[in-house]
C-alpha cells in the first residue's frame, strides 16, 4: 500500500485569541508509524483532533485519505479513522460489556441494542480483543476494568472496522510499568504487521514509543520542533528544544529510546 494518508499544509488553529497550533506542514505515508511527542499543551492533541476531522483548522489545507476538508463529508471519512483517546473512553457507558463495546464499532455506535451481528463481526471482535490481550475479560462490563485494560479495549474497538489510519492519543498514560511494556509490546506488533492501518501515536514520553515506529513529529508551544525519520528527529538537541531542558537520549540495542535530563 502506498500514498499519502494524512497532508496538512500551513496549518493553524486559533481559540480564544491563543494559537494551538501554528505554521504545521505534515505529510503522512500509508505504510508509516508516526509518534507525536511534545510537554503538555504542545497542541499534541488538538493536532489528533484535526487528523480525525473532528477539529476543522482555521486556517490551511487539510486532507485525509485524500479527502479535503471543508470540500467532503466528513461523516463518509470517519469510520475510515480510528481514533483512541481519554475524551471518547469518558463516553462509554460503564455498563457496556466488553465484547459489545468491540462489536458495536462496526456500526458506528456505543450501546447495544437490537442489532444482529453477522458471525464474521463476532470472529474479528474476539481475534481483536484477543489480539490486545484482553479475551478474559470479554464479558466485563467496561466500567469494572482497570486504566490499563480500558486502554487495550478501546485499541480493540478502534481497529473494529479496519479503519485506514489508527490515532492513539496517550495509549500508555495512567497504566503501571507492566501494563505500558504490555501496551508498547502489542503495538510493536501491530506496528510490524503489514496489514496494519497507518499509525499515529501521541505521547509525552520516548520511552513509549514501540519497536517499528518509523517517524516522529516534535511539538512545542503548537509549532514544529523538529518531523522526519525517528533516527534523525530523536536527537539531544531536538528534545532539549522540545521539552526546554537539557536532555539526553539513547537507543538499546532492541530499538527503544531513553531519554534523561543532564
Ligand atoms: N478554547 C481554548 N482557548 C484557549 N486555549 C485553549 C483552548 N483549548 C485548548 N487550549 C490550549 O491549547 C493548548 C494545546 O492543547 P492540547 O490539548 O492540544 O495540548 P496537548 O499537547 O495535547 O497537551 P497534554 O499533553 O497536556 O494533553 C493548551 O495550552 C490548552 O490550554
């Protein structure tokens, strides 16, 4: 699979007089795995909002699978998109088992009603929810299930309708230091799987990004540090200038980063 995914051009988002976002050209490939670093209120998010045309900007060009904003119907664009993050997470309802909040995706909707499922929704629900880890808990109620297996669920429901791209945003944020090796671990393999959507990942911290992400973009104050290939883009000075502190970084032999103040 080839072609771009995602293409911003001169972006800006105001609200209020302040600038979340300003000046971004972002061009994203099918077959990359980006990772979206930056301190609180970098605009990290507001960024996801925009690459799941939730968000329109006020000023640039956006276009998602070759669609362009402001010119498409964005509600043919988004079930195309996969999208994880804590505001839709507070959406769900506590009650919802877990097998239905998976299931429920393909229909664009949360909360069972009187839908039938075709058996082959059933297979993809279970093999999805299984795949992130999660196949005894499939018939918990979302609401009784710890921050981290909240995460993996709603991972699972994200990939429910084989979207094209998958935005992650802070999949790893609140879980314990197992519970973010098993998160990293998981989507080192969805990231090394070929039939995987496009993958986007926001996160304060290099050590969550998993083994195959390709690219990074580093944001600060709503502008672009620094974007390209993870090798290049995760030096020193780059994150020093990202995070306003003197920072150094490492690679294990394994292919994950570490990064500490001087
Ligand atoms: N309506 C608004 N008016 C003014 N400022 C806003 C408004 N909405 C958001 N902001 C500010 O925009 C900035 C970017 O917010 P955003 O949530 O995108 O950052 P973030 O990088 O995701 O942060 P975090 O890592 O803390 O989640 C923040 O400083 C936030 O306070």
């Amino acid at each position: 699979m080839g072609g771009q995914v995602l293409r911003l051009q001169d972006v800006a988002v105001r609200r209020d007089g302040a600038a979340l976002l300003r000046g971004i050209d972002w061009t994203v490939g099918a077959d990359e795995r980006w990772v979206v670093i930056g301190p609180n209120g970098a605009g990290k998010t507001t960024l996801l909002q925009v690459a799941s045309t939730l968000l329109h900007p006020t000023e640039g060009v956006v276009e998602v699978l070759g669609e362009r904003l402001g010119q498409t119907d964005v509600f043919d664009l988004r079930p195309r998109i996969g999208l994880a993050s804590a505001a839709l997470a507070e959406r769900i309802p506590p009650e919802e088992k877990v097998i239905d909040l998976v299931l429920t995706a393909s229909y664009g909707v949360m909360g069972r009603w009187t839908e039938e499922y075709d058996s082959n929704d059933v297979t993809r629900a279970v093999e999805l929810i299984d795949m992130l880890g999660a196949a005894h808990l499939i018939r918990r109620r979302f609401g009784t299930l710890s921050e981290g297996e909240r995460k993996r669920v709603q991972i699972a429901r994200a990939l429910m309708p084989d979207p094209e791209i998958l935005l992650l945003d802070e999949p790893a944020a609140g879980l314990d230091l197992g519970g973010r090796e098993d998160l990293v671990r998981r989507l080192s393999v969805l990231a090394g799987d070929f039939r995987s959507p496009t993958l986007v990942l926001v996160t304060h911290h290099v050590e969550e990004v998993p083994v195959g992400f390709t690219h990074g973009l580093l944001l600060r104050n709503g502008s672009v540090v620094a974007q390209g290939p993870l090798e290049h883009v995760f030096t020193a000075d780059n994150l020093s200038r990202t995070f306003g502190l003197p920072l150094s970084i490492e690679r294990t032999g394994q292919g994950r980063w570490y990064a500490r103040a001087h």
